[in-house]
C-alpha cells in the first residue's frame, strides 16, 4: 500500500482518537567540508593519551616540577635542570604542569602521594633543586678574593632563612659558590682578554730559514762529555740487573699454562699470567716490601695478580730428600690446596697438578718427574749401608 493511500484513509473515529501516519521526509546529504574534517583528524591525532603520560610521573618527579617552578617560575629552564625519573619532553613537562594547576583530581591524586614520600627522599630532591635568582644573589656576595668557610655559608642562610629552602644545607652553598668561582661569573671577577694567537710561521719560510742554518757548527764538548757519561751509566746497570737476574733462584715466565720444564727445575707454580720456576730444594713465597725495602721473597705473588691481603712472607715450599715436596703457610690467612685449606704453621705435601690458592691467586703446582727421580736416587745411594 503507497503512502499516499494511508494518508487519505480514515481510521475509526468512534472512541474520538484519530490516528494518521505520514510519510517521511527524504534526508538530504548535507555536504561535509573537506578541510574542517581534516583539521577535525588533525586534532585526534595530536591529542596525547593523559592516562599514559601520568602514569610515568611519579610522586618524585612532580615534587621535583613543583620545587623548581617554585624557585624560578620558568617551565624551560625546569624542563633542563629538573633530573627527572624519564626523559620527558618539554611539552610532557608543560601538559605535566597544567594537570597538576587546573586539574583538582590530579592535584590532589599527586600531593597526596608527595606526602607519601620519605622525609629524607623529599628533603633530598628540594636539596638538589635550583636555586632562586635571590638565592643566587646572596651567594654572590661573598667575593672571589675571600676564602669562605661552612661556618660563613650556615651564618648566610641563617641570616636568610626566609629566601633560602629549608633543605639548604652549608656545604650545598659551598660547592655552588667554588663553581661560580670557576666559570668566573662572580660580580667581582672579570674575564681576561683572550691572548693574541702566536704567528704561524709557513712552509716556504721554514725553508728558507732551514737554508741558512749552519750545519758546520761548532760541537759543545761539555754537552758530550755529558751524553758519554750518561751512556757509562746506563750500561753499567744493564750489567748489574743481568748479572742480578742470573743469580736468581726463581724465574719468572711471562707464558700461560704450562711448558715443558728442564733439568735444572724442580717444579713450576703456573699461574694465569706467570710462571715461577723452582730451582732450589727451598723457596718461599709472599709479596715483596715497597720501593726502597730490602725485604725481597723467592717468589713474588704481586706479579701475578693483586697481592694486597698476601703476606710479607706467606710461606714455604721444601723439597725433602726422599723426593716429596712440602707447602707450610706462614702467613696470617689460610692457604688452600686442592680446596682444603692450610691454616698457619702447618704443611701439607704437594703433588703433581694440584690447586693452590693464596689469598684469591689460583696457581697449579707442576712438578718436574726427572729432577724428582734424581733426588730419590741420590738420596737411596747415600742412605745405603757401607759393605
């Protein structure tokens, strides 16, 4: 049925209603202007989600903001001095700063959890807070020729205890007065002229002055006779440090892990960056006095590795005559072989690839089998009866 017939027919007018549908009017297209829907998703796209940027600002950091837009009341220059807990954005700083002025929610959301700080955390960020331009002033008072104590800096916020923060303390004051000092931007002080650049002389006259150098100059006898006796010198003690390192009993090996070992060598203490050679039936072992002592060991730990909690003499290693090799600890703290450790004044014997561990040094204990046997050998032949 067409609308036009339902507007022409009557309904039942008995019980005194009249019911009447109408047609519905056609709704036009409005048309959308183009660039006011442009700006429209323009503005969406630069509108910042608030929960996210207020969840990274943390109770430390809005008392951070608010102390030092107390002091100078300039967003930019708080934005650059504020060590906040993120990297925020100048803009993050500014949106920051509206929220907590003109939001009460957030205002009261952030005071709240201030007051939630620990006094010593609170105290600690207005300590570090920027100082006010009236802060600043006072300080330069004090002029660049005085030598200022703590006591004057405490007596300055004494004085001054309604400009300054409470949490300043004297030896804040000081230390910003010594970098005042140091960039010279005291009242007093005045920056020197910049020195004149010294003339640069170039290649073409450097030549020519190369030119007319006397090269037939006369030779100052006194400056080589001093430059002879000079080089006596040096190889006089090139003589007595080789002659020194020949009557060594232990050799230091500056190679890592362990080589083959001659005749001469009993037994090698491998460590990670040195090798000390054991030579003779008896060493010891320690740290060796400072430049200028006479107390000298066999076997200096200290070139192996920080040696500060080694004793002066740590103790000994003995070969016996029946070819066994023992290790006493004669210093204050314990020794440890192959994990056990050796307290002071008492040995243990040493065998072939065992740990030792002195005072955090690791070596491994390698023993010559040849040399060893040699021992034994001679130490049998002269235990045997006369027949």
């Amino acid at each position: 049925m067409s609308l036009s017939k339902l507007k022409q027919q009557e309904m039942d007018t008995s019980s005194g209603n009249m019911m009447e549908l109408r047609p519905i009017p056609n709704v036009a297209r409005a048309k959308i202007d183009a660039a006011a829907l442009n700006e429209r998703r323009k503005s969406r796209k630069n509108e910042e989600p608030k929960v996210h940027m207020i969840s990274r600002w943390k109770p430390i950091d809005d008392l951070s903001l608010l102390t030092a837009m107390d002091r100078v009341n300039d967003l930019k220059v708080a934005h650059r001095v504020c060590k906040f807990s993120c990297l925020f954005s100048l803009k993050e700083v500014h949106q920051r700063w509206q929220a907590l002025l003109f939001s009460p929610m957030d205002s009261a959301t952030a005071m709240s959890a201030i007051e939630n700080l620990h006094p010593e955390t609170a105290a600690s960020v207005r300590a570090r807070t920027i100082l006010s331009p009236a802060e600043e002033q006072l300080i330069m008072t004090i002029k660049s020729t005085e030598d200022p104590t703590l006591a004057q800096f405490q007596e300055l916020i004494d004085q001054n205890a309604a400009i300054f923060l409470r949490e300043r303390t004297a030896h804040h004051l000081h230390l910003y007065w010594q970098d005042l000092c140091k960039y010279m931007l005291l009242p007093d002080q005045v920056i020197p002229a910049a020195e004149v650049a010294p003339y640069l002389q170039s290649f073409s006259e450097a030549e020519a002055q190369a030119f007319h150098v006397n090269v037939n100059e006369p030779i100052d006898e006194a400056l080589e006779a001093e430059l002879e006796l000079q080089n006596r010198r040096n190889k006089r003690s090139i003589r007595l440090l080789e002659n020194e390192i020949s009557r060594m009993s232990v050799l230091v090996d500056s190679g890592r892990g362990p080589r083959e070992l001659d005749n001469n060598t009993i037994a090698c203490l491998c460590g990670h960056r040195v090798r000390f050679l054991m030579q003779h039936p008896e060493i010891n072992f320690g740290r060796d006095g400072k430049e200028g002592s006479d107390w000298q060991v066999d076997v200096n730990l200290a070139l192996e590795g920080p040696a500060e909690k080694v004793s002066r003499l740590q103790g000994t290693i003995k070969l016996r005559n029946d070819g066994l090799i023992f290790i006493a600890n004669a210093g204050k703290r314990e020794i440890f072989v192959q994990g056990k450790p050796l307290l002071t004044g008492h040995k243990t014997r040493l065998e072939d690839n065992m740990l030792v561990e002195i005072c955090g040094l690791t070596f491994t204990f390698i023993i010559n089998p040849d040399a060893i046997n040699a021992v034994r050998t001679q130490y049998v032949k002269a235990s045997e009866p006369l027949k």
